[in-house]
C-alpha cells in the first residue's frame, strides 16, 4: 500500500502519513516518533528504510537514494524518546529481523532546523 510521510517542524513527535501527496488529502495515521526504537537502512535496496515501533514496522522508500539519507538523518534524529534525540547517532546497527513491513513512499525532506540540545 502505497503511503505519503510528511514531517513538520511544528509538530517534530509526529511523522504523518496520508493517502497521496495531494493537498487536502486525507490523513491515514501518525506514527509518534518517540515509540520508534529503531531507525535502520535496507540491506538491498539504497532508497529504503524501515521505522520500528512496538507495534509496527514501516517500510518506507524515497526517489533517490540522496533524500532516503536526509529522512533517515532526520528520523534518526527524532526518534525515541525526546531526551534522546541527540543520542541516536551510532555507526552501528543491531542485526536484522524479517518483517512484513508496509510499504510508504516520501517526499523530499526540506532543510531543517537542528533540534534543540536534551535539558
């Protein structure tokens, strides 16, 4: 099922996803950024990522392999909870699981402002 994820500076706990890119068009669902536990590249695909929550797994995949970077930055950045937005930054990646992710599609990530430093 195809999904279209934005991200909004003005609400950075929520990534929200909807029906198509259209505006106006009718929003699906939100995925609460601090109940992601795992932000991690597709082994075989460059434009793909996955989101883990307890409850769900989403599969996500950009035009290019350049913006799959930037949302994968900018999610691995918010992810988890806040007082670990700036934490999330290691080099190394757990080992894979199999899953039946949903498949989503993104649009380019525009230039963000760094989030602010944990208290």
């Amino acid at each position: 099922r195809r999904r279209w994820f934005v991200f909004d500076v003005e609400r950075p706990e929520h990534l929200d996803y909807f029906v198509t890119h259209e505006e106006g068009a009718r929003q699906l669902g939100s995925v609460l950024l601090e109940t992601v536990y795992e932000v991690r590249r597709a082994e075989d695909y460059p434009c793909e990522f996955t989101l883990a929550t307890p409850t769900r797994t989403y599969l996500l995949q950009a035009d290019t392999e350049v913006d799959m970077l930037k949302w994968f930055n900018l999610l691995s950045t918010y992810a988890g909870p806040p007082s670990e937005y700036a934490a999330s930054s290691s080099e190394e990646e757990p080992d894979a699981e199999d899953d039946d992710g949903v498949r989503g599609f993104v649009l380019p990530v525009p230039d963000l402002p760094d989030p602010a430093p944990a208290p």
